[in-house]
C-alpha cells in the first residue's frame, strides 16, 4: 500500500488525490450577484448539507491551484450575502460544465451556458429555472481555511426558500430520486450519475467556450439539440475556419449529398449524429457547412 505525507506532495497532486478518493461529490451550482448587480454561475463540487434544523448547506470556493486567485463567487459572497445554491441533474450537465470556464468578471454565465435565469423570491442573485432543485440561501458567515493555492473558503449558507420541479415530486410531494437523476463529481474529469454510472465530461480549464449565445439561432430554434448538446458546441474555443469547413465537405460523401438535397433537417441531424459520437468539431463543420 502506498502510504503519503501531504507535505510531500505539490498543492495540484495533493488536490488530485483528494478529489478522485472523496468521491462523487454533490454538485452546488451557485448563482450570486456582485456590488454592481451582475450576475455569476459557477460549478463547486465541495459541497453538502450539514444541518436540517436550521437547514445548513456549506460549499467551499477554494483558492486556485495554480496561481493563488480568487473565484468571483467568493468575491461576490462576500460583498453580498447572498446565493442560489441550484442541483444538478444529466440533463444540464455539460451547461453546467461549460460555466465553469474561466470568463472575465462580469460575463454572464446564465448568458454564455444557454440557462434561463429566474427571478428569486427572498435573495437577489437568479435562480437557473432548468434545475430540478434551487435554494435560495443567505449568507451566515465565511471561513478561510488558508491562504495559499487550494485552500477552502467554507460559505456557510442558511436556506430561506427551496423550489422543487414538481415533474420530480410523487403524489406525496415527496422527491422521487430516479426522476431527479442528480450528477456528482469525481477526479479529474469523471462525474457520476445517479442513474446510470460513470462518464467523462472534459473541463475546460486552459480554454474560453465561445459560449450558447454564439451558436446560431437556427441551430437552438430546431428543437433537435438538447440542453447538453447545446452545451457542448459551445464549449468550443474557436469555430472551424471555412478552408476546414470545405476540405471536410469535400471528403463527406454523406454530407455532399445532403446539402445537394437542400433539406436543412437532415443536415441538423447529421450534426447531431456526429455530436453524439463526441466529435464536436466534425458536428461544427456540418453545421457550417
């Protein structure tokens, strides 16, 4: 058995450990709102409910491993005392992972991740209507666990108000689990579903999406593309350039016949066909083609 010194190891080994051992881990995707009213949404995976009377949901926005800064989630908490702490179901997984993207301060996630923001009853930040569960939380108190790279920050949250998607509720109003098909992170990037077993979602962490608002509009009007789908073609950096537009179409037999049919359906199809084998950016092509 190997046995390991935390102090003998780099913050990004030790955190590598930590994540694929203490897991899944229950995803709070926490909507908050800075000084100047701008709303973020961002993914943390260290996360659980710690009391039921008063009711208590804590996560913790840690520190950067690789250069020591802050999350805007933590920044925004600790100007306004309040979050949307909102669960995760399959259905909005790869939105979800494609907010976790780095954007710059006072880019709107709900924008760039294709979610609907929904007005809160009791807090200021949104709620993300396409969540199954959302609390809204006041902020009772902030606790720094370091100051270094990876160092927790527990966000002690008190729920004022939860709202549940009655199409996971039995006749009892009692939560029925397999209807609310919750995911759950693991070590690099494996997640877990609560329904079926493990996946992989890549994360985007060196990369920026162009994002759900820059995908056409008659890709996101079709009423082909899934939530998840939707997610993962915006989480591309860049589109293909038209030179590799034409050389994949040129090869394409499949495709060449498509487009000389005109029939715009078959060609949103043929994208979904390659989006779902997850070659995204031969999806891209067909779409742009």
């Amino acid at each position: 058995m190997l046995s390991i010194n935390p102090h003998d190891l780099s913050s990004a080994q030790l955190q590598a450990y930590l994540q694929s051992a203490v897991a899944p881990r229950p995803i709070a995707f926490a909507s908050t709102m800075n000084a100047k009213g701008q709303p973020n949404l961002s993914p943390f995976s260290f996360f659980n409910v710690f009391s039921s009377n008063p009711p208590i949901l804590i996560f913790s926005p840690a520190r950067r491993v690789r250069d020591n800064s802050i999350k805007h989630t933590l920044s925004n908490v600790q100007e306004w005392q309040e979050v949307v702490i909102n669960v995760v179901d399959f259905a909005m997984v790869q939105q979800m992972s494609l907010s976790s993207t780095d954007y710059a301060e006072g880019v709107n996630e709900f924008v760039k991740a294709g979610f609907t923001a929904l007005p809160s009853m009791l807090v200021k930040p949104y709620r993300v209507k396409e969540a199954p569960v959302q609390f809204e939380c006041k902020v009772n108190q902030v606790i720094a666990l370091g100051n270094q790279g990876g160092a927790g920050n527990l966000v002690i949250c008190e729920v004022l108000k939860i709202h549940i998607h009655e199409a996971v509720l039995d006749e009892k109003g009692a939560i029925i689990q397999e209807k609310l098909d919750l995911v759950a992170r693991l070590g690099g990037n494996w997640y877990s579903r609560a329904n079926a077993g493990l996946f992989e979602v890549p994360k985007p962490l060196s990369t920026l999406g162009i994002g759900v608002d820059a995908i056409p509009e008659f890709i996101k009007k079709s009423g082909l593309f899934s939530g998840n789908d939707l997610g993962l073609l915006g989480n591309v950096d860049a589109l293909p350039s038209p030179e590799e537009v034409a050389i994949f179409v040129k090869q394409n037999f499949e495709l060449k016949a498509v487009l000389s049919a005109d029939e715009p359906a078959k060609k949103l199809k043929l994208a979904l066909t390659y989006l779902h084998k997850n070659d995204v950016q031969a999806a891209w092509k067909v779409l742009l083609a």
